[in-house]
C-alpha cells in the first residue's frame, strides 16, 4: 500500500513508520498511509526562510502576480485529475467544483491584484504625512515581506480551496508557505502540490508540504513567521498557546467553525420571490458538502407564524436530495470525509436533541444511489426544530459539522438580531428580506458579531455567490467563536503577510526610499521635457516648471459656454454678496485643462500615447480673472503594463506602462491653487520579459 509523499527542503520523501491509514469516503477502502515521523521540520522551516523566502522577496508584487496567474492556468488544464480524486473523499463534482476550481480561481482573483500594487518588491500603505511648518520633514509608512514563512494548517473539508485560497495571498505578498492539511483528505492536496512542483513555476523552496501530523513543527516558528489555522475552535486554541507562539509574538490567524445563521425576513410570506430564494439557499448549505463547510447554516430564524410554512416546505426539497456515490451524475449529495467524521457528527446530534427535535431525516438510516451505505460514509440531512431558542443553549454551542440545521422561531427583527449574537461569534450570516428597512436593522446591529452578512432578495439571487461563499476580495472569519482572524479580503489580506513600518526624513528622503515621488521634494529639471522620453528613460522626479498663463475673464466665459458650466459662481455680472468668492471665479476644470496645455509639449508625436484619467484632484484657492499661473509637472510614479494576449486589440502590440505625474498648480504669489495626479500611458523602447 502506498506511502503519502511530504515535500520538505526540495525532496519529496515519505516519514518513518507506516501512519495514519486513508479511507475512501464513498467505499471504505484503503487509499494509503500518511506519515511524518522523524521528518526534520526544522530543517523544512529555515529551508523555506533561506530559499524560498529570499527568492520571492527579489521579485516584484507584478512577478508574483503574474506567478500566481501562470500556476492558475497551469493548475485549470489538470483539473479532471483532481476531480477523479476528489470523488474519493466522498465530494461530488459540484462539492469538487468550489475546492478545485474555486481554489484556483482565488489564484486568478489574487493575481489581479498585482495591477493594485506597485512594480516593485515593497509598498507604501496610506498617504503621507507632513510633519514640518517648511515642508522640509515627513512622514509615511512602508510595506514590506516578512523574511520568516507562511505555516498553514488547514481543515479535511477544503484540501484543494484550503490550501490555495491561503497560498495565493502569502505568495503575493512575497512570503513562502508550509502547508499541513487535515491528514484525512490529505491526499487530494499532494496530489494538486505535485503538480505545481512539477510545473517549476514557484521558486524552490516557495511551497511545503506535509501530510501527516504536525509534530514539533510550532515549536521552530520565529518572529518573522506567520501561522494559520482552519478547524475546530478547541484545536485552535491549543495551537495559538503554544509557548513559542507566545514567547515569540507569532501572528497567528484563526477561522474556527461557528454556528452560522440565516434569517427570514418578517415581509417574506409564500408566494414572494424571496420564500423560494429562502428554502432554496437553506437546502443547498445543508446538502453542499454534505454540510462539510465552516460557513454551513446551521441555525435557521423564521417568524413565528411563518415555522410550520417553512418546514413543509423544505421536507420535500430536502426529499428530493439524490444521495450516493459522487461519481455517478444523478447523485446530489456525497459522503462525509470519512466514518470518524460520521461518529462524531452523531455525537454532537445527540447533544442536540437534548432540546431540538428531528423533523426531517435519521440518525441510523439513510438510501444511496451507487454506493453501499455501511462501507460509505453517508448520513441522511437532518432538520431539526427547536421551539424554545432563548430557553435552550444547545442550537447556539453545538455544532454537528454535517448536513445538520435547526429551525427556530423569532418574535420581531430585535429578537432576531438577539438569536443570531447567541452564537457567540460566526463567520457568516444571511438574511432573506425585500424590506431595506429590516435590511439595514439587521445588519446595522448584528454585524458586530459576525465577519460576513448577505443580504439575499430577488435583485440580486441570480448573481449572489450565496450564503456560504468566502470571496478572495472580501475578508473571511469572524470574531469570538469564529476565531477572531481574517483571511483573504484583497489587500488586507495581503498586509498579514507584510510588516508596515512607519518611515521619517525629508520628502526628497523618502522619494528615494519609496520610488514615490512626495510632494516639496526636489524635483530632476534637466532641459529634456519628460513627454520626450520613453518609460524606461523617465526617472522618478523629472520635473519641468512651466511658463505663465494669464487667466482672463474672456477665457471663464468661452470655457463656460464651451462646457455648459454656468454655475452663478462663473458669471461677472452675479452679485457675490453672501457668497464664498469675491468676483467672478474660474472653473477648475478650466484651470487644469490650461495646465495641461501648459505642459503638453508641442504637435509632435512622442512617446505618451494617451491620457488615461486623473486622480485625487482638488482645487485649494480660487483664481480670478487678471491671476496669472504656472505648474510643476513632475513624475511621481510609475508601474510597468503587460502585453495584452489579444492581438487583434488595438494598441495590444505596443509595449507600454503608466505613469502618474503631480501636477501643482501656483498662482503668481506662489502659492498653490491646485493639485492632482495625472495618470498617462507611455511608450516603452523594449517589450517587457
């Protein structure tokens, strides 16, 4: 019988002994043994701040975009694979379908982030600071990669989604990762980090794996590492006290299981939208996974009068549930990852009907298509009805981690909102309402105690991704029993993984430190204008100082009729008593657009392409007729852009970055009377490699 592979400090290799024995979910049979023993992770741990973390920390957050992208790719065109292997942890092909390409999409999403992110191997996070009368002392915060490793320990029900959806975001950020998932189902992850070994799109020593325990592998985290774990709230807390963790300050997030709920709005009756929507969603977060899933409902509010409309209704859609062997195509719902998961989601049912009642379903029965009942894993949903919510602790501490959900009753959104806070803390919520007021009272009051809240209705049910989807852009985890941490959420969850440091000293300082130009810098006035270069000619700080304009009266008119912007503030003859301004006041639209034609270089084709927009612009002093201005136009930064893959796209085979540029406007006083950011794509002499 095979022997699960560990791939630690650049080898795949197998541990002593022969381990935990794997089960096929759906059969009983013997998949293989998984085993660490006397494998050094300590050795795994510095091998991956040595190597891996050193390789990354050089590339910039656009090359590890692009990594991410490429391992994406490269991962999708092997997806049936995965899928085969799935089936034997009891998953069918929609179950296979959120881990698989569901993880592989977080690597898509994740690496889209990079065109958020400078082309450079650090970030500034925030705005500057001034911290002088004189402009001449300031300050800001940088961000940069940790050199330590990302460790994950990870749950059974995600081995594919669990692992990437983590990975995608530390590997952005410029931090290699050790993963362990939950040994059960462990063998669908080696078999998926097999192939990104093999594709050597990851620099070495970027991925780990372990399969097996976990032995001592905490007590060799250092400061600069960051630990994540995904289970059981119990573990968790085990793992985040462990001495090292705590002697060394360790980051560690936690998302542990909660006792998540979903709550029909008091407008909703049979007949609306909204009530299918409602029985709808409940059912598939009972049945998906076979409720295998840290964000499953597993508390259901429902409006007194509404208790015995809801449950019919549900029975038969729970009825209608095909349960069996994934593989075969008629099968809904597939086996629990394994029969110790079946035990023990027993367990805690029996703690459950110590109050709650079963409406729907059996403990001891249950028909499969294709499959053997005894050999499998399987276990029938399950509706349970509890009468008494505030009276019974049960509903809101126990959680059988399966195809469980108990129905309960509520008086009034208060009480709703009052039910949903018993679960002492949970990663997600939904509520079913056409009513905004409802929607905002809800929301408004039960967000304190949950990381995520949907709000479903007809608008938005065919594009809502449902209750129990984590999204990479969005934060996922929630606070007390959820575990307190947040995963993923685009560029927050990218700053985990990143020590921000707050950084002081003159702003020419700081722009060298920061490839940012920062406003009183000195500016790079060589003679050349910098429309004249290309973008890899132009240099941080090129600055031109512009000759003087005139602002007449005659130009607020013809810009005013040319525009349409006869606001009462442009007209000469307005009485401006009352008002903010003294006389007629130019437009602020005009004056940037006389900038532009201040700084614009001449007829001549050069190497800017186009105007790609403006940023953070603001008009700080009014100019009036008989002001004379002038701009310094300097370049403030710029970010590399890639090929576009499309050929036939116009422009597509033109290589080519954007630029931004402050553009200060000064009257003859000097004092400024505007400023923003002006974005322009500039021609490159060499493709990108």
């Amino acid at each position: 019988m095979r022997k699960l592979e560990n791939y630690l400090s650049g080898q795949w290799i197998t541990g002593d002994g022969e381990g935990q024995e794997l089960f096929d979910a759906v059969t009983g049979d013997t998949i293989g043994f998984a085993s660490t023993r006397g494998l050094d992770f300590k050795a795994a741990l510095a091998y991956a701040r040595k190597k891996g973390n050193a390789a990354l920390r050089k590339m910039t957050f656009q090359e590890r975009g692009r990594m991410l992208r490429a391992l994406a790719i490269h991962l999708l065109s092997k997806k049936e694979q995965f899928y085969a292997i799935s089936y034997r942890t009891g998953a069918t092909r929609m179950d296979s379908w959120i881990d698989i390409e569901g993880g592989i999409g977080n690597l898509f999403s994740n690496a889209s982030l990079r065109r958020k992110l400078p082309d450079e191997i650090f970030a500034l996070d925030g705005d500057p600071v001034n911290l002088g009368k004189n402009n001449s002392f300031m300050g800001h915060h940088i961000l940069v990669p940790k050199e330590g490793v990302a460790i994950h320990i990870n749950a059974y029900n995600f081995p594919v989604w669990g692992m990437l959806e983590k990975i995608a975001v530390n590997l952005l950020a410029g931090v290699p990762a050790v993963v362990k998932p939950a040994t059960v189902t462990s063998f669908l992850t080696e078999a998926v980090v097999k192939e990104i070994i093999a594709s050597k799109i990851l620099p070495e020593g970027a991925l780990q794996l372990i399969c097996g325990s976990a032995g001592d592998l905490l007590s060799h985290v250092e400061s600069q590492d960051v630990v994540t774990f995904t289970g059981s709230a119990g573990t968790g807390l085990k793992l985040k006290s462990h001495p090292v963790i705590l002697q060394h300050n360790v980051p560690f997030n936690l998302e542990a299981d909660s006792l998540n709920c979903i709550v029909l709005g008091e407008d909703v009756a049979p007949g609306m939208p909204e009530w299918d929507i409602f029985i709808k969603e409940v059912k598939k977060e009972m049945t998906v996974k076979a409720g295998q899933k840290c964000t499953a409902i597993r508390r259901i509010f429902v409006p007194e009068n509404k208790m015995e409309d809801v449950w019919k209704g549900l029975k038969p859609e729970l009825a209608k549930t095909v349960i069996g062997n994934p593989a075969n195509e008629k099968v809904r719902m597939g086996s629990l990852a394994g029969k110790e998961q079946r035990e023990e989601v027993k367990t805690q049912l029996n703690k459950l009907l110590a109050t709650s009642q079963i409406i729907y379903g059996s403990l001891d029965s249950v028909e499969v298509m294709d499959a053997d009942a005894k050999k499998g894993a399987f276990i029938s949903p399950i509706l349970l009805m509890n009468d008494s919510p505030f009276a019974s602790s049960e509903p809101h501490d126990v959680e059988a981690f399966g195809p469980v959900s108990t129905i309960m009753p509520y008086k009034g959104v208060d009480e709703a909102i009052a039910l949903s806070k018993l679960g002492k803390g949970s990663l997600c919520s939904s509520i079913v309402t056409a009513d905004a007021k409802i929607a905002r009272e809800y929301v408004i009051n039960a967000a304190t105690y949950h990381g995520r809240i949907l709000i479903l209705n007809q608008e938005c049910a065919k594009e809502s991704t449902g209750h129990g989807s984590p999204l990479p852009m969005l934060v996922h985890g929630g606070p007390g029993r959820a575990g307190g941490g947040e995963e993923m959420g685009g560029l927050r969850g990218i700053r985990h993984y990143l020590q921000r440091t707050a950084i002081q000293g003159s702003p020419s300082m700081i722009s060298a430190v920061s490839s940012v130009y920062q406003q009183h810098a000195r500016g790079n006035r060589e003679g050349i204008h910098p429309f004249k270069k290309y973008f890899e000619e132009l240099e941080i700080g090129d600055q031109l100082i512009t000759e003087k304009r005139l602002i007449s009266s005659k130009d607020i008119d013809a810009f005013a009729d040319l525009s349409g912007d006869h606001f009462y503030a442009h007209i000469k003859d307005t009485d401006f008593n009352g008002t903010m301004f003294e006389q007629q006041v130019a437009h602020g639209y005009f004056l940037i657009s006389a900038a532009a034609g201040l700084f614009v270089d001449s007829y001549d084709k050069n190497p800017v392409l186009l105007n790609y927009g403006i940023d953070e612009l603001r008009f700080t002093k009014p100019v009036y007729p008989g002001t004379s201005i002038y701009i310094r136009f300097t370049c403030k930064e710029k970010t590399a852009q890639e090929m576009k893959e499309d050929a036939t796209v116009r422009g597509a085979d033109i290589p080519k970055g954007i630029v931004k540029w402050l553009v200060e406007i000064f009257d003859d006083t000097d004092e400024a009377v505007g400023v923003g950011t002006i974005l322009t794509m500039v021609q490159m002499k060499n493709k990108l490699s």
